[in-house]
C-alpha cells in the first residue's frame, strides 16, 4: 500500500468524492479541500506528496494559490484540474512550475499516471529539505569565527583578505578554514559553496501554518 498523501482541492463536492474514491483504492492517503482558505488554514506542507488542484475556484484561484506557496517557498509538486480551455492560464500555471494539468472530466488513467509522476518529484524535494536540515546541523556546531570565516571562504575571499578584515593572522584563517570544512563536512571550496546554497534554501518556510 502506498503511504503518500495526496491532497485534493476543488470546490465541486462530487468531484472531491470521485477522485478520493480513487486514489484511496489505490492506497493513498487523501486529503480533501473545498476552498484555498480551508487549504491554507488546515495543512502542513511537509504532510502533501501531490496537490491537485482545481485552477478556477471563487475568492483565491488555483494560479492565486500556486503564486502563495511559491511565494512562502514551499515545494509541493501541483498538477492542475481545469474544466476549461483557457489556453493562456494554463502556460501561466505550467510556466510557475505547475507539473502538469488534467482537463475536466479527468480520465483516471491519466491522473493516476500524473499522480505517480508527482509522487517522483515529491521525493526530490523531501531529499532536498532533509539535505538542507543536515547542513543547517552541520552549521549550527560552527562557532562565530567560523561563521565568519566561512562567510568570507564562500564569497571567494582569499585567506590573507579574511584576515585583514577580521583583524587576525592569515595563519590563525587557516585553522579557522581547515576546522569549518571539517564540521561541514566540505572536502573542498566547491562542496562547501554547495553546502551553502543548502542553508541559503533550508531558510525559505517549508510549512503552512499549522493546524
């Protein structure tokens, strides 16, 4: 049995009904949603393998909702249901990142297929958060020197430079630089600058407000 959840949002209850019935005889978990307010107020984004989501809805709208969660960086892999042909919303949705969209009624076969899809990148983006969390720990052993130093390292600045601006000897840098890669676990600049940018992505909101 398949242990995701899957998240449903669309404001035509016999639509929700159809596609949970679906999805849990395949042995997902499902959420359901009528509206982008009960979404927002009622979900963790760490519990969603899948949004679908419904791209015409009164008040907040399916692209309304994507620009949201885009804007609070979470990543969550939507594919979007449309009961219309509006071409040019629907490149807007793809172009936001949507991963794809299923036109109304949706054939379940193609659901199923986009589903399994999502559930492919959902676990790119769980990979990505945990590597983030691993280096936020890593970092975290890191004393204020350290911090510093390989504040300076990363942004291409050689030891002698460091030094001068932290008021220290370029051989006192060194040990700094060799401790720092050590607790990063870094075995050379290029891995370290890698490390980095995981920091830098770790510190965007991966969660909606909790319930």
């Amino acid at each position: 049995m398949a242990s995701e959840t899957i998240h449903i949002l669309d404001d035509e209850a016999g639509i929700r009904k159809a596609l949970s019935r679906l999805l849990r005889a395949e042995g997902y978990e499902v959420r359901a949603f009528e509206s982008a307010e009960a979404f927002l107020k009622g979900c963790n984004a760490e519990e969603i393998s899948c949004l679908l989501l419904d791209l015409a809805m009164p008040e907040i709208d399916g692209l309304e909702l994507q620009r949201r969660l885009i804007r609070a960086g979470v990543m969550v892999p939507i594919v979007f249901l449309t009961g219309s042909t509006d071409i040019p919303m629907i490149v807007r949705a793809v172009q936001a990142g949507a991963l794809d969209y299923l036109t109304k009624p949706v054939d379940d076969t193609a659901l199923l297929d986009a589903v399994r899809r999502a559930l492919e990148v959902a676990s790119t983006y769980k990979q990505e958060r945990d590597d983030s969390a691993r280096a936020a720990a890593r970092f975290s052993r890191l004393t204020p020197r350290e911090r510093e130093v390989m504040e300076a390292v990363v942004a291409g600045k050689p030891n002698k430079l460091i030094a001068a601006e932290l008021g220290a000897c370029e051989q006192t840098v060194k040990v700094h630089r060799r401790r720092l890669m050590d607790k990063m676990g870094a075995e050379s600049l290029a891995a370290l600058i890698h490390t980095a940018d995981r920091l830098h992505a770790g510190r965007r909101s991966f969660l909606l407000p909790a319930r």
